[in-house]
C-alpha cells in the first residue's frame, strides 16, 4: 500500500534573496499615521501571530528569506494598506505581483492560513463581493478569456511544464516517487483506463490543450481522435506535433468550440476544460454528449472543483484566468442528470494536484531569469504567487481535483469492477 | 482484467408450474365488453408486441412457462383492468400479488421492457402521480417504516440472504464466480479498505442490519463499533450473534436512531440506511457526522440511488418499503456539501445488486413452501415481484448503487491512491 506523507513545508519562500527587485518600494518617506495604524489593528487582530507577522513600511525587511514561523509580510505603502484591507482576495495579488507586498518565509504556509481564515470568517465586505454572480461565458467570452491564459506563447510553458506531453493539467502520482514527466503520463493512462479505451475508437476531445493527451490516445491506444480548441497557437503547435509523431492520419485538431462539435463517436473526454466553462453551460455540455455518444460510449471530465460553491479567488479571475470557475460535484451534476448518464466513478485526486504544482513550481524558479527576460518581475512575482497559491489552495482543500467517469444510464458495458485501473505495473 | 458479460437471460419466470395458486381468478364468466377492449387497446398500443403480449379472461392462461418471446400477460378480471391502467405502478403488484395479473415468461425481461418504457414515456396521470413530495420520516415514521419490513421475522430472512453475514445489501462480486457468502465478505472488505479502517479504531454504524457488518469490523478489522438500529428483532439477534462471536465487548448494538448518536468516532459508516433517512434530513445527517467525527475521521454512505430523481415505485413504497427514496447524488451532495465534508471517492456497483438479487431469488425459490408456509401465496408472489422487479431495476439503470467515500474538507491524512483497494488476494 503505498503511503504519502509530505508534512515538510515545501520550501517556498516569498522573496529570492540575489534576484534584483526593481518594485521594491519604501515608504516614500511617510511614516504611518493613526488611521494607518488602526486599520492595521483591525487587520491583523484575528491573526495568529506565532505564525503570520504583519509589519508596515516603516519598519525594514527582514533579512532572512528562511521557512521558519512566523511568516513576516511587510505592506511597503499607504495605498497598499487601504487596497489589501478593502478587498485582500483582489488586492493582495496585484500588490505582492509588484513588489508593493513583500512576504518573508513560506508563502505556500501563508497563504493555507490565510485560505483557512477567509473561507472560515469572511467579512461582510467580503460575502459581498463573492455573492456576484458565477459567470457563464459565451463563446465570444470563452475565446477572450482563453485567449488571455493560454496564448501568452508556447516557449513560456515549455519552461516549467512536463517536457514530453506538455500537460497544463493534474498529473496522478501512482508512485509517489515519479517525476512529473512519469506523474502526468501516469495520468493520462490512468484516464485511458477508466475510460477502457479500445484500438480503433473514436474520441471527441474538448480542450486540447498542446495535444500532448490526444497524441498519447492514438499512440498508445490507437484511437481515432477529434480533439477542439479554441486558442489558436495551441491548435498551431497541436498540429505540428502529431506531425512529428507521425499519428497526423488519427488525430485531428479543430480550431473550434468544442460546442460546436458533430459527428458520433466512442468516447468523449475532457481534461481541465470545464473550469472554462461556465457552470450555467453544464447542461448544454451534457446535452451535447448525449448527442455525439454512440450507445454503448462513455467518458471521463477531469476538472478542479470545490466541496462548497464559491466564485473563483478575484485575483485570479482577474489577472490569470478570467471566466474560470471550479464547480462543486453537486453542480457538475447539470452535466449528467438531466441527460440520460450515469456517473460510474468519481476519484478525487487534490493532493495529486498540490504536488504537480510544485513540480512545475521548481522548473519555473530554475528558469525565472528566462521568465523574467520574456516578460518582466511583476510578470515573475504574479505566476509564482498564481502558483504557490494553487499548491496551497490544494493542500487546504479549498479546491479539488475530480474525475468523473460516465456513461448512458442503464448501460450494461460498464467495468464490472475498478480493479483493472489498477493492475499495470505502472 | 475482470470482464462479464450477463447476456443470458436471468431464468425468472413468472408463473411456476406445478404449484398450487389459490388466488388463480377466472373471467367469472363475463367476456370483455366495448369498453373492457378500448381501454385494452389504448394500454396496449405503445407496447413491443414482439417482446410483451397482454391478454384478457377471455383467453386461457398459456401453458408454458419458458423464457421465449413474448411474454404473456393475461389480466384475470376485469376490476384488474382498470386498475392497472389508472396506476400501474401501484396496482400490477397488488395484482399480480393476489393472482388476478398472471405473467407467463421471463418476468425480469417483462419489467425491465415496462421501466424503459414508463422512464420514457410516463402518462400525464403517471407523471402526476410521480410528481408527489419527496418523503421526509420524523423518527416515529421511520420506527414505523423499519418494523414493516425488517421486524417480519429474522427466520424468513435467514431463509434466502447470506448465511455467513445476513447481509440485506448489495453484494460486491470482486470475483464474477463468487458465492453470494464470498461476495458479501467482499463487500465488508471494500468497504473497509476503501476507509482504510485500522484496528482500534472506532467505528458509528448508522443502521446495523442483523449486526453482520459491526461484527465483522470487530473481528477482521479490531475495530471498536457502536451501531444504531430501530428495528427491536435486528437488535435482539444482532447481541446474541455477537455473544456468540466473542466481540460483545468491542460492538455494542444501540436500540436508537443513529440521529441520537453521540460521542467522537473515527469512522462513521452506513451501509444501506440512507435509502430510509428521507432526503430532507440528509443535511442533519452531515451535520451530525460533522459533529461525531474526529478532525482525522472519514466513512462511507453506501445507498442504493438513482441518476435521475423520481419517487419510489408507489407499489414497492406502500407494500414493501413505506417512506424509502432513493437519491440521486446531487440530492446526496446534502450530506457533504453544507457540512465541511470531501467527497473522496464514489463508485457506482449497480450490477453487482443485480446480481446480488439473483441470489436472494435463488435461494427464496429454494425455499419457497418454507416461506409459503410462514405467510401465504400471496406473499410469496408479492416478494417474488419485489426481488425480480429490484433486479430489471438495477439492469435497466432505473436504480443505481453508490458508495461515496468522505472525509473532512482539507483532510491531508486521505489516501494517496487507490490501489490499496485493489492489492489483495481474495
């Protein structure tokens, strides 16, 4: 039975002592006033000080960037102090992307504090601000919003991501001790045999990402694959890939909304795509599988979720990933209950997800000079805390990782138990 | 890799031959009139005359009772007619209970054709009548509810269930080949791994059958159980079965509803009690295990379910189980969503139920003058339709079976994977 244990911190620390900072702000001079000082109390009375120490910008940074406790986070100015206190979820990610908040010791640490202690007691500011609306996006929307993440070019996530299938999703660890090129082919093998996929079948896939799962699918399953996506220059290098890999003839990538698919085929599978796509879409999606599945088909959706509804981090609505929403099982439901499918299995792998992130964490601090020359250290601080954040946001439970298998109700194909997803060496 | 395939018809036949039918009705000599054959014509009319064949008093009963196409089903009088055409959910089993509806062939064939087609296609009385408040029991209808089904006699139940765990819920075939003794022990044995029960451990059973269950976590497992049942008989038995065991002192049987548990466990487990808890108390039932469940503590709900929601069968709800629903799991989701609770893992096993039932039924035919005896003709004939209207059930995916697997939201002590289910010989 193999067991996992990582109560170790993960050793991420907020600042890099040696990098050049051109943020670092000071106090400009102003020391902080009485308000200043008040609003500070009010802020930091419910925490816990053993663990998180808040200084203002009259007191210096500290100078050790170690994982020890308590964690110090230094607001470097007036206006940063009124933003974090209006409205932290947004605020927060903006001031410490441009050096305005600097944070000393582990953010991963941080940040689970900080996740435990909004979701327990939220503000009244702040219910209000996440009671808005959970958004369902078009598909004008859904090519902005894609746009904006996925496109920032092919060289940036080469840096970090797995170096042969390209996956910007959750890798399945089967061996604690993999890497993260051996975590994500183990899941896209752990995917393929819930799904049973056979030689010879076909599979719409929505979201292609790179192609790295569609590619695997003809290669090492000898499915027939129609793979959609709307991001253009992931469509481009899909393409190019299966070229190089020679399965061209077995998978095709279409450059469309995956909405907009026809035809009928064995399998319909998803890997984080549903985030993008808005919860009041689930029925629709639901829908459409039941129109393109042959009878006897089925399939898996692999998406972050949540145990309880809550709209997306701000921050990350804004600067990373607009539109995105990680639903809850109950809300994935619209997808299969209306339409006539039947869950089958429902794995959740979060911890699986706390571990790819630091696997692409590491790649991305061995090439942030590279990053950073790409774009710029506001650009560097914003994915690092975009990444460190998910680590935490997993390891807290704040968010999930759900696969869901599925087929038409009353299907007497189905896998009579689980036990062949399990017998491979690998 | 475990494949099955059931395509062989399961051999149920409706009418046994060479049996003594005291409720066997004749046309008491009055032949259909007009109307008597227009509404036999509007009920007959969307039927598969190929696979179902109805006829009125005015034919004779056919003499075969083989699995071939179609099946016959003769209607005795002509009260039974209307009846059955007002409600036929309710009144086919009151009436084939009694003899007045007799069915001449394979009977599993005959209600997995009648579910496909009311799923599809439901009356507007039909759908009225569906459209009926879901159940809620206060703790004296659920008293009441228990004692009509359970408290019939532990002798007729011994007759037909497992007689090494007197398991009255799904079985799980890890093994097609499996005995239903083995595949109850299976069962026991999933579900612990899947919880990853460890010994000293304590166990709140909610619903504690014949202590079957209990008594096996105490003894393969060293668990320290405390199990809650409403049924005085399952009680009584449960005691004495484990005195005789020689863990009386690690179970103890609680004559109470599982919703006055109190204390601290480390697993809360139910095995078929949710089916009976009504969904408007499903959000008590998380708050609850929130409340009993130490902050390192997980379980399982295993229930049977549907995927989409509808009321019980009207017939199964007034003469067999009063006041039972099965969820769909977003009706599920009450448990664990509002309450801080992770769904971990669900599995839906609803053809191991059928099988399951295959073996209850042989082993009722077995003894059915035993039973005829103990009650009469026209309970054998009712729990006949129930165990073979339970299995085109769970072949037609009118009924699911899901285990779901929780443990606190942010857990970190969850499994890594799930292969240690699987690392086992038996």
């Amino acid at each position: 039975m193999v067991e996992r244990s990582r109560a170790a911190p993960i050793g991420v620390t907020g600042e890099h002592t040696g990098q050049a900072d051109p943020h670092k702000r000071t106090s400009d001079g102003r020391a902080p006033n009485a308000l200043d000082r008040w609003l500070f109390r009010q802020m930091t009375s419910r925490l816990d000080s053993s663990r998180v120490r808040v200084v203002l910008w009259d007191e210096p940074a500290p100078s050790t960037t170690t994982d020890s406790l308590p964690v110090v986070v230094r607001i470097g100015d007036r206006k940063a102090l009124r933003r974090v206190i209006l409205h932290p979820n947004l605020y927060f990610g903006d001031l410490y992307s441009t050096g305005r908040i600097t944070v000393h010791g582990d953010l991963v640490a941080l940040l689970q504090a900080a996740y435990k202690y909004t979701a327990e007691k939220p503000s009244k500011l702040e219910r209000l601000l996440r009671g808005r609306r959970i958004p369902t996006p078009d598909l004008a929307d859904s090519r902005r919003n894609i746009h904006h993440h996925y496109d920032l070019g092919n060289d940036f996530y080469e840096l970090w991501l797995d170096r042969e299938a390209l996956q910007y999703t959750c890798a399945y660890y089967a061996d604690p001790a993999m890497t993260i090129e051996q975590a994500q082919q183990a899941k896209m093998h752990h995917v393929c045999r819930k799904m049973r996929l056979k030689a010879g079948e076909t599979v719409a896939e929505a979201g292609s990402g790179w192609g790295g799962f569609a590619i695997f699918m003809a290669k090492n399953y000898g499915a027939k694959v129609r793979s959609f996506n709307i991001s253009r220059e992931q469509v481009a290098h899909a393409r190019e890939w299966a070229k190089r890999e020679g399965v061209a003839n077995n998978v095709e990538f279409v450059e469309d909304d995956f909405r907009n698919i026809a035809g009928k085929y064995d399998v319909f599978v998803s890997i984080g795509m549903l985030e993008h796509a808005g919860a009041g879409n689930y029925r629709d999606l639901g829908k459409l599988i039941d129109r393109v599945l042959t009878p006897e088909g089925r399939g898996l959706i692999h998406s972050i979720g949540r145990d309880r509804p809550e709209p997306l981090n701000a921050w990350i609505d804004k600067r990373i990933f607009p539109g995105a929403y990680p639903p809850t099982l109950r809300e994935m439901m619209d997808i299969f209950e209306p339409n006539g499918l039947s869950v089958l299995d429902v794995e959740n792998i979060r911890l699986h997800y706390a571990e790819t992130l630091r696997g692409w964490l590491e790649r991305f601090e061995e090439n942030v000079d590279t990053v950073r020359e790409m774009f710029d250290e506001t650009f560097v601080r914003a994915w690092r805390l975009y990444l460190v954040g998910s680590i935490a946001a997993f390891l807290s439970g704040k968010l999930q990782l759900f696969q869901v298998l599925y087929a038409r109700t009353g299907a007497r194909n189905v896998p009579w138990t689980r036990a062949h997803v399990y017998e491979h060496g690998d």
